[in-house]
C-alpha cells in the first residue's frame, strides 16, 4: 500500500481540527465582551457570602400612591446601581391624633394596599429583598415623637394595641402575598416597649406570625441599648431586634480625622450594640441610620435641618465608618441607611456616600473582630417620622423634640 494513503486520513483528521479550531477562535473573536455599565451590577457579597448581611437602603414614600407609581419604579434601578444594595426597606407611615390617642390609623401619608403591593413587585423585579417597617406620627403635633405615646389605665393601653393591630393587619396580608421578606411590627414605640404588659406584645407577635412567614422584627431606638431587653423582645417569633442608630458619635461638632472617626465609631457606637446583642443573646439589625450632608452631622445626627455648612464628605465618611464596623462584626446582622431620596440633606442620590456604600455592600466583609475587642458599630437617635415634603425629611427624636437644627 502506497504509504501516501496511509497518511491520508491522519491529515484529512489535522484538518478537520483546525477548521474547527478557527470556528472557535473566530467565534470567540466575534464575541464581543460585555461593556460595563454603571448602570447595572453584578451579584453582591450579601447575596453570594456565607455570613448574610443586609446591606440595605430604605426610601420612604409618604403618599397614597408613592409606592405604586412609575418614579418609584424607576428609581430603584438608579439605587440598587449606584449604591449596590441588595435589600430595600419600605416604611408604611400610620397616625393617631396626639399622644394619648388609642385609635390608629391610615391617613393620606399611607400607601394604598394595591400602591404597597405593586412596589414590592417593583423591588423585587429590581433582584431586590423587601424590608417593610411600620411608623407612626402624631397628627395633630407633628414635632411628637412615637417614642413618647403612652397611657396611664391598661385599659387604653389594651385599646391602642387593638387599634394598632387593625391598622398595620392589612399590610401584614398583603406582605405575606408579596413574599416580603422581613416585616418591622413597630418602630421606635419606646414607651410602649417597656411598660405595656408583656402579652399585649406576645398578642400581637402572635397575630403577625399566624399571617406572615417572612422575618419578624421590632425597631427600637437607640436609647434603649442601656437597658435589660424585656422578656417578649426574646420571643421565638421574632427573628431579631432593629436599632435606629442616631447616636451622637461627637458632643459637639468638630473636624475629626477619618481614620479616629472609624475608632470613635468602634468605643462609643459599637461598645452599645454589641452588650445590648449578648443580652439580647442574637445578632441584631442596625434598621436605621443616616447622616445630613452638614459640617455639624455627628453631634447631632437625628435633626432634619442645620445651618452649618454643607460637607458631603463628611457624610461620606460617617458612613464609611459605620460600615467599616459593621461589616466586621457577626453580631451585626445588616444596615440599613436612611435614605435614597426625598429627604433633603440626607439624601444619598448622586452624592459621596452612595459610592462608599457601593463599594462595601459589593465587597467581603472583612475579618471578623475577637471577642476582646467586642464592641458593636452604631447607634444613633431618629425618632418620630413624620410627613414629609419632595426635598425634606422631618423626624424629630426624643434627643430633639422639635426637630430644628
């Protein structure tokens, strides 16, 4: 046999895989590789890690149909885009007329059910998680703080729970419809917390859980952090216990180096929330924190208006820090930062901040803190959420009643 022949389909074979070879390669060249779009993210640390965390923004709206509408629908792509969040907190603000009122209720500053419903479908079609949170402001002084509600016969006290329940019992179906996944059962209700009778708030736990599967969480304020936890917040029916963390971290303003500004953070902030979470014996959540873009923000955190001067870096910073900490403590469950847009100088819309929250919420925590070093991150005082107006957010504390900077 001619051994040319024999060679012949050696190299019939040789052929073959180089055409097929430049098929690939030509393929490949062809295939144009995906331009970044600042636009657009890819899966974040909270989502992918073996430690969840909650890196969360919360963006209020105060309408019958704000949740509902095409604004809200589209600025959740810029968020989730600019700042890398993965979870988006929605708060449903209720009324009562003064401080000693037993009837709760939906006023024009509360989502419709269909507003609230077509939101979280919004979020969630956004890849974003759903916290959901229920406010209350009192109607006929709106400088009045949620935290001072309170009633001297336990017969109100039983009353107002009952009218609470009515109120937030609908939004708590409908939560339960929508897959959201966690639900705050009251915000701030520092009175309330810790002298109504211990089964008015196990009562109500109950009703919650036997309508929603999802995360239950109270929030309580950061003046709380001090005290022995009452019984019902160890209630196996709640997940965790929120913070609204607007603790002063200076007492008085000043410029401060943003490295001792991280230090500041881990003595005063975080020596709070990590005793408060060992007797609380779980991870706690930060379910609220924020900072005006104001020279004088971290001595006075919780007032909506200031005449200092603004400093966004400032704001960028303190955010910075908070998360720095936060980030690397696993008894810190999320954070959740107060807030998108709307909301006058808090606002983190194309602003400094929103970038260092970009880069951490799209990061890996970092390494853990030992035990010896144990001291939580935040703590920060907001208090009363009030109505508020396109470019103004008004929640007076108890650390200011009035709400005037």
């Amino acid at each position: 046999m001619d051994a040319s022949r024999e060679k012949l389909p050696v190299l019939l074979l040789f052929l073959l895989l180089c055409v097929l070879l430049a098929a690939c390669s030509g393929g490949w060249e062809k295939t144009e590789k995906p331009k970044q779009d600042l636009h657009m993210t890819g899966p974040t640390s909270c989502e992918t890690e073996q430690r969840p965390f909650q890196a969360g923004i919360s963006y209020p709206q105060w309408s019958v149909t704000g949740y509902g509408d095409e604004h809200w629908s589209k600025s959740l792509a810029l968020l989730k885009a600019q700042t890398g969040a993965c979870w988006i907190q929605m708060p449903i603000l209720l009324t009562q007329e003064t401080l000693i009122s037993t009837d709760v209720f939906q006023d024009t500053n509360a989502p419709a059910l269909y507003s609230y419903a077509e939101g979280v479908r919004a979020a969630h079609a956004q890849g974003l998680r759903v916290f959901t949170t229920f406010l209350l402001t009192v109607k006929r002084d709106r400088s009045d703080w949620a935290g001072d509600i309170y009633f001297q016969r336990k017969q109100d006290i039983g009353r107002w729970f009952e009218s609470y329940w009515q109120a937030i019992q609908p939004y708590v179906q409908v939560a339960q419809e929508e897959k959201v996944e966690q639900l705050a059962l009251g915000t701030e209700l520092e009175w309330l917390a810790a002298h109504a009778p211990a089964q008015l708030w196990t009562q109500l736990l109950g009703r919650a859980r036997a309508l929603y599967t999802g995360s239950l969480v109270y929030d309580m304020n950061w003046t709380g952090l001090q005290e022995e936890p009452p019984a019902w917040m160890k209630d196996p029916a709640l997940t965790t216990i929120g913070v609204s963390a607007y603790m002063p971290i200076l007492l008085e303003p000043r410029p401060i180096p943003r490295s001792h500004l991280t230090l500041v953070w881990k003595q005063r902030e975080g020596a709070a929330l990590d005793t408060f979470a060992r007797r609380l014996g779980k991870p706690v959540l930060i379910s609220e924190i924020g900072y005006r873009r104001h020279s004088d923000a971290l001595a006075d955190p919780w007032r909506v208006h200031s005449k200092a001067p603004l400093d966004p870096a400032l704001q960028a910073s303190a955010c910075e820090a908070a998360l720095q900490y936060a980030r690397s403590n696993p008894r810190i469950r999320g954070v959740f930062f107060w807030a998108w847009d709307e909301v006058g100088a808090m606002s983190l819309r194309d602003q400094p901040a929103a970038i260092v929250l970009r880069n951490w919420f799209t990061s890996p925590p970092t390494t853990p803190e030992s035990e010896s070093e144990g001291p939580f991150r935040l703590a920060g005082c907001r208090a009363a959420k009030q109505r508020c107006q396109p470019g103004d957010v008004q929640r007076p504390s108890n650390g200011s009643p009035t709400g005037e900077g």
